[in-house]
C-alpha cells in the first residue's frame, strides 16, 4: 500500500495548500498500489488482467452485483483479492490506494465522487458520465479532494495514437477541415445481446444493487446482463463507442469539445431486448476549424470497429490496425471549361506563363505520390500502458492527458448527439457553463 499521512482529510485541508503540496500521497517510485474493483463485469475483467500486467500493483478488493463475477475475479487473482459487500464497504478500507469503477453508466458518477471523498484515485471506464451535467461535479470533486481522475478510452495510450498526432501536429496534412470515423458491427454480440450465465437467478443477481439511483423495475436478467441496450443505464452507441472515437479525435486534434451537434438514430434491426438505436449517425462542429462525422451500424461490418479519415489539404490520414497518410497533390485541369470559349482564347489560354506553370507542366510531369504506412508491431492491448500512466500519475500527483475534464468533455459530444437524435434539433455546448446549453 502507498504510505499516507495519519492525518485525516479534512483537517489536512484545513492545513493549508502548502502542506497539500508537499506532503500528501507522496510515494517512492517502487511504492505498490493496491487496486479495488467495482465492477467485474466482462469489460472488468479486462481491466483485471491490464491492472496485474502493471508491476508494483496487487487487486486487493472486488465487489459486483452477480455472484458469478466475483467467484472468477477472485480466481484471476489466485485468491487473493477479497469480496466486499457493497462499493460502500470497498471504499471504508484505508489500505485500498485506488479504485477501478467498472459498473453500467448510471453509477458512475456517485460511486467516483464517493471514492473521490474517501481519499482514492480512479480510474473510471468510459464514458465518465451518464449525463453530461455531472461531468463538472466529477472535476471539482477531484480538484478539491486532489485525487487522481483518469478514464478509460485506451486509444490514447497506444503507439498508433501517439504517431497519428505526431503526423498532424508536423502540419503535413496541411489544414485539416474534415474527420469521418465509424465503429460498425453486426453479431448480435456485437449488438451488446450478450448470452446469460445459467446460473443468473434472484439468488445470485442482487438487483436492488444493480438498480441504484436507476427507476424501479421488476427484475429483469436481460437488463442486468445487456445493460448497455437500455438508457436507464447506458447511452447506448454514443456514450459506447463515439465517446472512443471523440476521445481519440479530442486528443489527435487539440480539440476541447462541440460547439454543436446534429444527429439521427434508429432501431431498425435488433428491437428485441433493447430500446436505444442499433444505427447512428452525427455531425460535430468544432470551434477549432473542423468538423467531424460519426457513424454506426449493428448491422453490418465493413470497416468494423473504429477508424478514422483524417482530411487535410496536403493529404489523409487514415487509422485502423495502424496509421497510412495519403499524400495528395492537386492538379488544376481547367480544359473542359476553357474549351467552351471560343478558339482564340483557348489558345491564349494555354499560352499564358501562369497557366504553363500551374495546369500544364505538373498535368505532364505528374505521379501519383506513394502512401506512407506506419504500424505499431507490438500487438500490445493499449489498455496495459494507459493504466501505466494511471498508475505513473498515482505516483507522481500529476494527472496524464485524460483526466476528469477530458472525460466529461468526450462524454459530451455522445450527450449532445443522443439529446439531438431524441428531439430531432441541433444541440448546442454552453462553454461558460461547461455543459449543454440548456
């Protein structure tokens, strides 16, 4: 465990801000960091194996909702994580440095924000929100209590990321004006129709659990185990997959958040067991000079999983398994206009020194430019290295670029598209108020 202070946290705070800045959570390099899990759901259980891929950490602490889960999260750690009755119970335990917060979206914010006033670091899956309003709670929470905020969009941590930002921050896309990305799929897996264990009953799902700050409804295994398809919970494709892809174009970019946003969604395919779109698409306006389109269908899988067209005036950068840029070299061919003036000037035309320069000599002498491919060959799942940085900024109390406010603003462009498709109206960021204008 981190070596901490005995003085408690209010009355530290009541110490002073200098104190803050040179005593609290301070820890040795080697220091291990003990790891609570809350949420060991499927995507938990990926976050396990990253956590214990990390050196120096140890998952002391596992809690969820179905008894199944918590029987194989302990096994992943040979029997030595204990089983807590409820988060509540996980965060009361001083010897707990830092949580995981794997539940359904609608937990998020309260179970962060209680982890936050128990003194640990987080790191939470995306999106950080369930509604675009408790983004600005989280990052105030954080910024009192001082605790490291860190959300789990892992693209930015991959070889890939870091080399695509490199290429535009060289200028050699030129202007960029457009971005397209698309996360497509078309299994019923994919559709987030997972299968059921057999063992899922009233005796091993505690539901009261599961429902939290959610509206009542009568047990329901599909909604316990396929959360994701229903909003009481989820967000569905935006807050699911487009906060990845804002993540990665936000971090590419420079970029904070929308200014505005258009979409449309639809459920045409699976509309069993669901009530959120299995197809969406939308359109972000950015102030930064750019504008971007989303896209997805469950329903098909072309280009599966995400990617990116990345549009600049001197060339494209595409990112899927790796990063290619597209040189483009425009050549300006005027001949079909200029052959509808009469004869003399189209003669004049071409004689013209500017227009041998510009049209002529390069239509003659022109190649096409060769696409230039960059591939990451460490084949390493990027969720290893993000936690490194949590895990790093832990250590250090200095924060790695997606933090809590990078989190709520990713988490916004789904909010702004799913408020969109539901009114079927253009959506609008309030940036005095850091939240959707109202």
């Amino acid at each position: 465990m981190i070596n901490r202070m005995s003085l408690d946290r209010r009355s530290f705070l009541e110490a002073g801000a200098a104190l803050a800045a040179g005593q609290l959570a301070k820890a040795a390099p080697n220091d291990r960091v003990t790891v609570g899990h809350i949420g060991t759901g499927a995507r938990g259980h990926e976050l396990m194996q990253a956590v214990m891929a990390n050196p120096n950490t140890e998952i002391v602490g596992v809690v969820d909702a179905y008894t199944g889960r918590v029987e194989r999260a302990i096994d992943r750690t040979n029997g030595r994580a204990k089983q807590y009755r409820t988060h509540h119970d996980l965060l009361a335990d001083k010897s707990i440095d830092a949580v995981v917060v794997a539940t359904p979206d609608h937990w998020h914010k309260q179970v962060i924000l209680e982890a936050l006033r128990a003194g640990k670091d987080v790191y939470s899956e995306k999106p950080l929100t369930y509604r675009s309003s408790e983004g600005v709670e989280i990052i105030e929470a954080a910024r009192k209590t001082e605790r490291i905020v860190q959300v789990g969009s892992q693209g930015v941590s991959s070889v890939t990321e870091q080399k695509a930002r490199d290429l535009i921050r060289s200028g050699k896309l030129g202007q960029i004006t457009m971005i397209r990305a698309a996360y497509n799929r078309n299994t019923a897996g994919g559709a987030w129709i997972y299968p059921i264990p057999p063992d899922a009953s009233p005796k091993t799902v505690n539901w009261e659990m599961f429902l939290g700050p959610a509206p009542k409804r009568p047990f329901s295994l599909e909604r316990f185990f396929r959360w994701r398809c229903y909003s009481d919970y989820s967000g569905g494709i935006a807050t699911d997959l487009f906060v990845h892809l804002c993540t990665t174009i936000h971090y590419l970019m420079d970029a904070k958040v929308p200014a505005r946003a258009m979409a449309m969604g639809e459920l045409y395919r699976w509309k069993e067991s669901r009530d959120v779109p299995d197809t969406l698409n939308a359109i972000l306006e950015y102030p930064e000079g750019f504008t971007v389109t989303l896209s997805s269908s469950f329903n098909n899988q072309f280009a599966s999983e995400s990617g990116f067209q990345i549009l600049g005036t001197e060339g494209t950068l595409t990112i899927d398994d790796g990063v290619t840029f597209y040189p483009e070299k425009p050549v300006e061919n005027n001949n079909w206009i200029v052959e509808s003036w009469p004869k003399a000037l189209e003669e004049a035309y071409y004689r013209d020194p500017k227009v041998i320069a510009t049209e002529v000599e390069p239509e003659k002498n022109y190649k096409k430019p060769e696409p230039e491919h960059f591939k990451d060959e460490s084949h390493q799942d990027s969720t290893i290295p993000h936690f490194g940085h949590f895990f790093d900024s832990i250590r250090s109390r200095k924060p790695y670029v997606e933090d809590a406010a990078a989190g709520h603003h990713a988490a916004a462009c789904a909010h702004l598209i799913n408020l969109s498709a539901r009114e079927k109206r253009t959506t609008e960021w309030d940036f005095s108020r850091d939240d959707i204008r109202s």
